[in-house]
C-alpha cells in the first residue's frame, strides 16, 4: 500500500512536448506538494497545495501548472517542456503546514528526461 | 534568506560510527528535519528536531541547537546499507512554514 504514489516513474519525452505527472496520496493529509531535484540533488519546492488551494508557489516558468481536483491528488502539467525541465519531480504530502512535527512524506518520484 | 551547509560527502567503517554536520540561517526557523535518501529512491524521514538537546532513535540521533544555528545527525554501529544521501531540511515560518533543503551529505560506508 504506497502512500504517496505518482505516475509515470519514468518519461522521456521531445522538447516541446506537453506532458502531466499524476500525484495521489492515500494518507488523509491536507497539504500536498511538488519538489524538484536537479542533478546536484538539490530538492527545491515548487508548489504546495492544503485542502486544494494554492498557499505556496514558487519562482517557477508559467510553462508549470499544477492542478488539485480533491485533497487527495496533485497533478503536475508542463508545457513546451525544454531540456532544462530534465529532472526527478517529487510528490509529497503532510498532515499540515504549520503544526510542529509535520512531517513531510515523499513519492518515490518521477525521472523526466527532455531530449 | 535561508541558506543551509552540510558536508558534500563522507566516508566511514562499517560498526564505526559517523556525524553528519549541518548549519543553517533562516529568519523564522520552526523545526529541523534530517531526511535519507538512497540513490534513485525518494527521502525517507529520519528525525525532528525543534528544542534544543538530543533525540534518539535507535541507531540514529539527532541534536539541535538553535542559538548556534546547528544540528547534527549522529549514526552508531553502521552497517552497509547506510551508505547514502543525508538531507538536512530546515522548516521556516517566514516563508510559508515551506521546507528548504540542503544539497544533502553523501555518505559511504566501507567494509
């Protein structure tokens, strides 16, 4: 039973291409999020959502869109994908944002490659 | 700005045991996570730390304190399958309570 799961694992797609990660969580949590991870491992957020609104959105191009039809699921759609898209997207999910001790679990991931 | 330092890589003995460093600086510091991560795996929670002092968890401890900015994450008798990435997050309240990452510590543990 995976608790944060997101589909596809692995992509490889054209520039240019318009692709969606699919992100569910069966944990009962609030918040939802995407994270980035480069090739120097660095994991940066790129989105939070809590009860499916927006609360944090970081400098990202608009080519990114995140959409939240239920609590449950946080979909990541790009557009025109560039070769700098190249990367392992997390999905995450946590009870809430600010109560202490959140503690912020992880999908296994999505390896995206532009070519 | 937030801004969090840890050591790029390590290596260390099997049974040994080893301490990842971590410093951070952040405006509105509210909680430090240590996270591991195995190579083309997701991060898998370790600890929290929010007071100052030492939390232990079996093998695995982590200590924070705040007036200094630091936190350490203290792994006792390795074994080999803790060879992997160990990720300081540090949660801050001025920026939405978002968790800002570290590049995170490769550590090998050699027979």
């Amino acid at each position: 039973d995976t608790a944060v799961s997101q589909t596809p694992k692995y992509l490889v797609t054209q520039m240019g291409n318009d692709k969606s990660i699919k992100c569910e969580q069966n944990l009962g949590h609030d918040t939802m999020y995407w994270y980035k991870q480069d090739s120097k491992k660095f994991l940066k957020i790129m989105f939070s959502y809590n009860n499916k609104e927006l609360i944090i959105n970081e400098t990202v191009p608009n080519r990114f869109s995140p959409k939240s039809p239920d609590k449950a699921h946080l979909n990541l759609h790009i557009n025109s994908l560039e070769l700098g898209d190249s990367a392992v997207y997390f999905c995450a999910s946590s009870k809430g944002t600010a109560t202490s001790g959140n503690t912020i679990y992880f999908g296994e991931g999505s390896w995206l490659t532009v070519v | 700005g937030q801004n969090i330092d840890q050591p790029t890589e390590m290596t260390a003995t099997e049974g040994a045991i080893v301490q990842i460093n971590c410093t951070y600086q952040t405006s509105g510091f509210n909680g430090l996570f240590w996270y591991q991560q195995h190579a083309g795996e997701a991060p898998t929670f370790l600890s929290y730390n929010v007071l100052d002092g030492l939390e232990e968890k079996g093998r695995f401890s982590s200590f924070l304190s705040r007036s200094k900015g630091y936190s350490y994450l203290l792994l006792k008798e390795l074994q080999m399958k803790d060879s992997a990435s160990y990720l300081c997050a540090v949660r801050d309240r001025d920026s939405s309570y978002k968790l800002i990452f570290g590049s995170g510590t490769r550590l090998l543990v050699r027979p």
